[in-house]
C-alpha cells in the first residue's frame, strides 16, 4: 500500500518503522517543523523526520494544513503523491476535509486510548492521573471532529500501580505498531471493522500545563501518588522549597500519623510530605539547578527541618 504518514514525536516512530518493515511504500513523511531546543536554541529535528532522513523518505514540515500558502502547497503535494492511505500518529496538527478526502482507504489514526475514553491531546497523562487501571490502543477512520471517528481495531493493556507515563508511553507505542499493520491488512482486504463511537462515559484528556504539574498537597497522597506518576518523566510533577523549584519523579505512599498541615515535611533521613489525607515520601526528585537524586542522597546534603512547607 502506498503510505503518506504524518507523526512528530517518539510515540510516532515505531509505527513507522513497522510500516516500512511490512513492506508498504512510505511516501512521504509529514511532521512538525524542526524547533530551537535547550539553551542554545539549536534546531532539532523531530523524531519522526530523523527517522526519514535516515530511510531516505521525503519529508514535508507545513507550518499549517488547515490555511495559507504552506498549507495549499502541502496539500498540492498530497494530491501528486496519489497515497491509498494516510496513517496519523501524533501529529500535532487537526487535518481539514480537504486532506481526509484524498486517499482511497482514508486517513487512519492510532490513538493512545480506548475511544470514545481520553480523546484528546494528553491520554497516557491523563490515565493515570486520573488513577485508570485499564488503557490501550484504538486505531480509527479518522473524522472532521477530535478522535471522533468510526473506530476499526483495539488492543488493551493494564496499568500496573507503580506504572508511570513514561513507561506506559512505550508499551502503548510498540502495541500501536503493532494494530497499525494488522489495520491496513483489513482494509487493504476489505475486512476492517468500522464501529462508530458514541459520546456515553466520554471524557477529554487536555493538553498538559505547567499549572497541571504543580502538585496540591491538600489532596489525598492516593490522587498525588498517581499525579506524580502520570507526569513522569516528562514533563514532570513539582513543588517549591523554600521558594526553589523541586521536580518530582516518583513517590512511595507510607501512612504516618500525623496531624500536620499539607505540605510540611515530616520526616528525617527521608523526605516525607504530609498530604490532605495520608502522606508521601518522595524518593525520586530534581533541586532546581541540579541533578536528578533520590531523597536520601538529597537530605544528606541537605537537611530539611521537619515543619518546612512545600507548596
């Protein structure tokens, strides 16, 4: 089958790679424009485009396709390229009508969710955040709306309780590999399901914020718990000390009796925090300015009076 595929970040690579592993003829590559990383600013290209250059796949960076000049040039393109499919992983960008119209088998997608749960941006965060047991992958025609379209196959995968996002990024990456060639047979064989979605138990997994990874150590130490893990490793959970930024990668639930206030450190040789209900101690953190440690390498260099407030 001849391929157009549009993905930016790692999520997206290993569907590619399988895709060209299965023998399909990958076309082009659309992703994002190459962005200034660290503090150099240097351009860095996304994952998806280092993959092509290395394969020799022609690539395509529109800043837009939904309108302007670039837009109408990527789209001419699409249509010169005559793709019977285009598959979308990640990409960042909501593709117009006028895109969805051109392959013959459609635009599909590999979504990080079990539709109609999670569309939207962040699913991998969110899940676990939100203290999900249960995930997987969903790949679907896609439609004008946000993860809105006939669904074709889904897979399923547990979320461990000491599972992080990261982790779960590479599981549900490697299983969307995995659909993505197993979908395409079914169309290219016209024995695809095509399920529609309805709106009943729903819900939107926003785009992370930098307000979303402040941690509010009002709530319970369950709801921080899965708040840390659902933001490890990137782009992280954090506190303030004594008015320095403390990034936090993972924590451990421990149940002290205590009666102190949100926020107060209560421990020792260990950085246990008191939560609305129940405490935590974290044990995987980042000082601003420093590197990354665990709790007690952190206290030994630092000691940290019992009743110091995070927040």
């Amino acid at each position: 089958m001849k391929i157009v595929f549009m993905g930016t970040p790692d999520f997206s690579v290993p569907c590619l790679d399988a895709l060209v592993k299965a023998g399909h003829e990958v076309a082009a590559v659309f992703t994002q424009p190459d962005k200034p990383k660290n503090r150099g600013h240097k351009l860095q290209m996304p994952p998806v485009k280092e993959y092509a250059v290395e394969h020799g796949i022609p690539v395509c960076q529109p800043l837009s396709l939904r309108g302007g000049e670039d837009a109408d040039a990527a789209i001419a393109a699409l249509w010169q390229l005559e793709p019977d499919c285009i598959v979308v992983v990640a990409y960042g960008q909501i593709l117009p009508k006028s895109v969805l119209n051109i392959p013959k088998y459609g635009c599909i997608n590999v979504h990080a969710s079990l539709l109609p749960r999670y569309r939207g941006a962040a699913p991998i965060q969110r899940c676990i955040m939100n203290g999900e047991t249960e995930t997987g992958v969903t790949t679907m025609h896609m439609a004008e709306g946000l993860d809105t379209g006939d669904m074709i196959l889904k897979e399923k995968t547990a979320i461990t309780p000491d599972m992080t996002a990261s982790r779960l990024h590479d599981i549900l990456s490697a299983m969307g590999a995995k659909l993505i060639v197993q979908t395409l047979e079914m169309l290219e064989q016209g024995t695809a399901p095509r399920t529609p979605q309805t709106d009943d138990n729903t819900c939107y997994a926003s785009m992370i914020t930098k307000d979303d990874c402040r941690i509010d150590f009002t709530r319970s130490a369950d709801t921080i718990y899965d708040h840390i893990r659902g933001l490890s490793t990137s782009p992280c959970a954090f506190t303030f000390l004594e008015g320095k930024r403390l990034k936090v990668y993972f924590a451990e639930k421990i149940q002290p009796t205590t009666s102190a206030p949100a926020g107060t450190v209560i421990g020792g040789d260990i950085l246990c925090v008191a939560c609305g209900e129940g405490a935590l101690r974290l044990t995987d953190i980042q000082p601003e300015g420093g590197r990354r440690m665990t709790d007690s390498d952190f206290l030994r260099g630092r000691k940290i009076p019992t009743g110091t407030l995070l927040g």
